[in-house]
C-alpha cells in the first residue's frame, strides 16, 4: 500500500468525478468508493476544491451531485502529463 | 585536431546542459503547481547535474582541477538526490539487491579524490538505472524502459570516463553517448509538446 499525498487523493476525487460525468455527475457514496477516503477527509477536500473552482456542487432532492469544472478538467489534464512525466523516470509523483 | 575536438567537446557540453536545464525548469513548474515532493527531487537533481556540466565544460577550456572536481561533485549530489527520490517514491522490495549490485559492478581504479567521486556517480546511476528497470518491469510501463536506457547510457559514459582524462576522439565519442543519454531522459517532455493541443480544445 503506498502513501498518497493531498494532492494524488484530491486528483483521485478529480477522476472518480470526471468517470461519473456521463451520467450528469458524481454522487457521494461513488466517490467515497472510487477515491476511497474516510466522510471527513471527503467533505474538507471537496469544500476546498470547490472553493478553488476544481467542482461544482449541485444540489439534489436526495444528496448532492458533483461536476467537473473546466477549471478541473485542466486540473486533471495536467496532473496526468506531470504524472506520466515522472512516471517515465521509474518515479510516483 | 585538437582545437576541433575541444569545440565539439563544448557543443555537446552545451547540448547535456540545455537539456538537464530543460528537464529541471518542467519538473520546478510542476512542482510550482502540486507541491509534489518526486518533482522537487527531479528538479534540484537536474539543476545540480546541470551545474556539473557547466563546471566541466569551463573546466575543458582553461583546465581548472577545481572545476574539475566541483562538476563531479556537483553531478554526483544531482545522481543522489535522484536517488533519494528513487528511495522515497518507488523504492522495490530488492533495493538491496540492487544496490549490492551496483556495488558489485562499482570499480575503484584509482584513489584519487575525483575518481572516487565518479565512482559514487557510477554506483549511484547503476542504482538509478536498476530501479528504474524494476519499476517498467514491475508496472509494466514501456515508458519508464526508455529512461533506464538513458540512465545506462549516462552510467555507460561514467564508467569509461574513469579510464580518459585527455581530450580524445574516444572522450568525444563516450561525450555524445551521455548526450544521448540525456536526450533520452528528456524523451518524457514530448508529452507536453504533443498533448498541448488536447488541453486547450
């Protein structure tokens, strides 16, 4: 099992949100699955990323949805290129 | 003959030095944006390989022993922290081995304070290189085999570094093997040049 930093969890969250798209976005159950984090660490990740304009919250009759913003999508577009960059080099980033 | 050789000893001084620059300035910007302690290893590493290089290539023009020595040490502290980061991220459950390894393959011809710190460069890219193999093999990444042949170029140019102190043609030749190397490490850039179009659409 190795250690994941802020950052590769908030990318996780990035791309378990950005799988769900297709079907008009992520709800919580799937994301605390997919990024697998404890409700807690979830909930402080998420407030700070939509602070930062990473997500979007959309608010349902049952729960909240959550979208990926441009902003995120090229977020996660960059992450992977540095993450392959280092990856290249026998590296996790 | 000589003055030739020593012109294409400081282009391809030059060419290893962009190159290290241009892979420590993209590792710096990401590091800049995700805070990710591999790409802060991956920057300084280069800067320091890159300030070795410098070190080198002033020393092929006036001969300075202390810049001789300054480039190897400097270059052999870029090789360690590359290491280091080897050990933080992906270290493989036979990093002994691979260490005792490199050790194995070490060779100390010489007591000489230069040769011994090439020696560590030597041992510490075998090092680099075998995790770096482990890590392809292991992830089944065929990207990561294309840096390990870098990183055997580089320890290649190292090894027989060791044995030539003079300008040569063969030091020119083994020059331009360790460019290559270096060229090959900086094969991951293109996933920015090439991808650049994806982002913005």
């Amino acid at each position: 099992m190795t250690y994941r930093t802020q950052i590769m969890i908030i990318s996780d969250i990035l791309k378990a949100v950005k799988e769900e798209s297709p079907q008009g976005g992520a709800r919580v159950s799937s994301l605390l699955r997919k990024a697998n984090i404890p409700y807690n660490r979830f909930t402080d990740l998420t407030e700070k990323m939509v602070q930062n304009g990473l997500i979007e919250v959309i608010p349902q009759e049952r729960g909240a949805i959550y979208r990926l913003t441009p902003k995120g999508e090229e977020f996660l577009e960059s992450y992977k290129k540095f993450e392959e960059f280092v990856r290249a080099f026998g590296l996790r980033l | 003959m000589s003055s030739f050789l020593a012109i294409i000893s400081i282009i391809l001084f030059i060419a290893q030095l962009l190159v290290s620059l241009l892979i420590a300035i993209v590792s710096l910007t990401g590091y800049t944006s995700y805070r990710s302690r591999t790409l802060l290893y991956l920057s300084i590493s280069f800067f320091l390989i890159a300030l070795g290089v410098s070190a080198q290539s002033i020393y092929a023009i006036n001969g300075s022993v202390f810049l001789q020595l300054l480039g190897a040490v400097s270059e052999t502290a870029g090789y360690l922290i590359l290491a280091i980061s080897h050990v933080y991220t992906v270290r493989s459950n036979i990093m002994t081995s691979s260490l005792a390894l490199s050790f194995a393959l070490i060779v100390f011809n010489s007591s000489l304070v230069y040769t011994v710190v090439k020696s560590i460069s030597l041992l510490l890219l075998l090092y680099i290189s075998v995790e770096t193999v482990i890590f392809a093999v292991q992830n089944r990444s065929k990207a990561a085999l294309i840096p390990s042949t870098g990183f055997l170029l580089l320890t290649f140019s190292t090894y027989t570094n060791l044995f030539l102190n003079t300008l040569t043609f063969n030091l020119v030749l083994i020059e331009i093997a360790k460019l290559v190397g270096f060229l090959i490490l900086a094969a991951p850039l293109t996933i920015f040049v090439l991808r650049r179009g994806h982002t913005e659409s």
